[in-house]
C-alpha cells in the first residue's frame, strides 16, 4: 500500500489506479515468499495449491481495488 501511496503523490490518481492493482498485489506476494516461504502449509494440507491461493487473491485484490477505485471516484466527483 506504500508504493500505491507514493505513486498517488507523484503520478496523481490515474497512476495510483494501477499501481494499486498490479504492482501492489506482485510486491505482497513477493514479500512473502522471501520472509515466509514455507507458511502454505494449511493451504497445501487442504488441498489447495500456491498458484490456486495467488490467482484467488489476485482476484479479490482485483475487485476490491475497482471498488476502491469506483469509490473514491464517486467522491471526486461529489466535491
């Protein structure tokens, strides 16, 4: 959320739209391989596998942010 933030600084909204999107959800998984690699270990057990769990979350991460996107958008525009 912190590279999202910096790039709301300096690239305005449009840039923070897809930071937030791609580059938010890259570096959070990125993050956690390096510091927690072998955290998946109640995910695998349930039969769920890494790539199943990333492309989930890509999707939720996805949604959310185009809701997130949608609101902020609608409060622009009321101000």
């Amino acid at each position: 959320m912190s590279i999202s933030a910096l790039a709301w600084v300096f690239g305005g909204f449009e840039t923070f739209k897809y930071v937030l999107i791609i580059f938010g959800f890259c570096i959070s998984i990125l993050i956690k391989e390096v510091n927690s690699k072998n955290e998946y270990l109640f995910y695998y057990n349930n039969g769920i596998s890494k790539m199943h769990l990333f492309v989930y979350g890509f999707l939720m991460n996805f949604v959310f942010s185009m809701l997130l996107i949608l609101v902020i958008n609608v409060v622009i525009k009321l101000v």
